[in-house]
C-alpha cells in the first residue's frame, strides 16, 4: 500500500535523519559531513 504524501509547510521544521546500512557511518571526513550540512542550507 502506497504511503500518503507527508504536509509540507515553510515554517515548520523537518527532522532528516540519514542512516547507512547496519548504522554504518555516512561520513568519513568532517569535510564530507560540513559539504552534506551546506547543501541543506
């Protein structure tokens, strides 16, 4: 069965949460986690 579509508003926060496979790290380098974090901005 098809999820409905979420509600979406600009002024509400959004929790993101990114997990790898087994709750491996996504981010090798602090580098890579501050490219992730700009991209969201």
């Amino acid at each position: 069965m098809v999820r409905p579509n979420r509600i979406w508003s600009p002024v509400h926060f959004h929790h993101v949460v990114s997990r790898g496979n087994r709750r491996a790290d996504l981010f090798e380098e602090d580098l890579d986690f501050n490219s992730f974090l700009s991209i969201l901005d």
